[in-house]
C-alpha cells in the first residue's frame, strides 16, 4: 500500500441511494482487496486520490457513532458499498469492534458484505445484534482466477469456510454470487458449495463500464481467451441482453428446485447503457 492515512469522518452512517440499503457505513476510504472489477475505483478523485485503486486506503477515525435518529425495523443499513471493511488492514486498526457495539442496540437491519475470513475475529460481537445478515461475496471457486481478478481478497476456500462457522454461530449468512463473470461464473457448483452454510442466495452480474472495462478484457484476454469474444460482444457490442436472459433462466430453473431462497440482482437496463 503506497498510501495510508486517517480521516477524521464526523458521522458513522450516511444516507443511501442503493436500492437495498437506506444507510451506508464504510470504515475505509479506498480498498486493498483491489478487485479489478471494481465500480467503487471511480470514487478516487472524489476522495482526492489519483492514484490506482487498490493502491491507497485511508483508515476513518468516527468523531461520533451516534446512529440516525429516524431508524426502525423498516430501514437496513450496510456496511461495506464502496470499501470491505474486513480488508487486511482492519487487523491493524479495528474498526469494526466500535461499529458493531454501537449497532448493538439498533432496530435496522444490519448487513456486511465482505470478501474476507477476517470477520471471524468478530463473531462473538455480531452475535449480539438482533437483526444481522452476513454476506460474503464470491464469484469463482477457481483460486487461480481469484488471485488475479481480487488479489486481496481471502480464497474461495476460506470464503466458505467463514460462511460455515459464522452459520454454525447462528448468524444469517448469504453468498452474494458477484459479479456474475460471464463463462467463468458456475451457478451450480457455486450452489453445490454454499448449501446448508447459508440462509439465501444473491446474484448479480458484472456491470462493466467505466476505466475498469478495458482491464477486464485485458484479464480474460490473457487468462481466458477461449472467452475473449463472448466478452467482446457482452461488453462492446451491445449483445450482453441475450446472454444475461439465458443466464436469468438458468437462475430460474435453480430456484424452481431450492431449497434456498434465491435473490436476482440482474439489471438489464444498464447493460444496454454500455
Ligand atoms: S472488496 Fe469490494 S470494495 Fe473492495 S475492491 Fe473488491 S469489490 Fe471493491
């Protein structure tokens, strides 16, 4: 990490625009985890940095972890949209131990969504809030694939595993199977993996756009080239809307035989943007 400092944020939860959450938390500026895929690397100049995502990550000391006022069981706040607060660096700061005692009495729904085993440190805390649901995000049992696509990110394996002990503690669990990588992504081993270690399971697929388009076709280029033109004609050449149909009926036909809720996150809408 070439850049690390504090920021001094003077509240714990802002207002969000997500479909899903009324409340964001975020406890870093910046992630190491350094997704290649990632829509939070736009946020750089924003937070005045230029330099490349994944690249820089400032740690936020909260002035106040008073939570919102007008918060009741109907509001969900989550932790972790633009940031993972289990990235490797929250086992020097700790962060989340503040958070999580401050959200100990709250009414909403609390979610995390986390690439990382690292939550396990703070199982006996997230035990202590009413209304928490986990997600780990995961997108490829393929550790080769995951180690170039989410360098930082915990393995596959360990992914899992952090489902099953968290499940075993009785905390709700959900795989978020994102982004949806087109051909590389498996639906079914990817439900083989997560059954009876969590209670649903989301998709949704990858969004591709912006300065993190080209670095993607790149990747696939040079690691799956028997994919290239599939991408090519998802991404560049309008084509994604059939593909992401087929994909849809095949999460379709899972859910018909579930046993586990499924959640589709699918937005054709922006696909046709690109
Ligand atoms: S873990 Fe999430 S926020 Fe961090 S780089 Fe990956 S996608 Fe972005």
């Amino acid at each position: 990490m070439k850049n690390e400092t504090i920021y001094r944020a003077k509240v714990l939860c802002t207002p969000s625009k997500l479909p899903a959450s009324d409340y964001v938390i975020n406890p870093y500026i910046g992630c190491i985890h350094h997704c290649k895929y990632c829509y939070a690397s736009f946020m750089g100049p924003f937070t005045g940095h230029m330099e490349p995502w994944g690249t820089y990550l400032e740690p936020k000391k909260y002035m106040s972890y008073k939570l919102p006022s007008k918060l009741d069981q109907s509001k969900t706040i989550l932790i972790g949209s633009v940031t993972d607060a289990y990235n490797p660096a929250e086992s020097k700061y700790r962060l989340m131990p503040p958070i999580l005692e401050a959200l100990k009495e709250c009414p909403a729904h609390i979610e995390i969504l986390t690439k990382s085993s690292l939550i396990l440190r703070d199982v006996d805390l997230l035990k202590e809030i009413s209304d928490l649901a986990v997600g780990i995000s995961l997108s490829n049992l393929d550790e080769s694939d995951n180690k170039v696509i989410e360098p930082g990110a915990s393995t596959a394996k360990e992914r899992l595993k952090t489902l099953k002990e968290l499940h075993e503690n009785g905390i709700k669990t959900y795989i978020f199977i994102a982004p949806y990588l087109p051909g590389v992504t498996s639906l079914d081993l990817l439900y083989d993996a997560c059954e009876g270690i969590v209670d649903y399971i989301c998709v949704e697929n990858l969004n591709l756009r912006g300065n993190y388009k080209q670095p993607m076709l790149d990747i696939i280029k040079k690691f799956h080239p028997d994919l290239y033109e599939l991408w090519l004609d998802i991404y560049t050449r309008k084509k994604g809307g059939a593909y992401w149909a087929e994909v849809e009926k095949k999460i379709g036909i899972l859910k018909k035989k579930s046993s586990i809720p499924i959640i589709s996150y699918m937005y054709h809408e922006k696909i046709k943007k690109l």
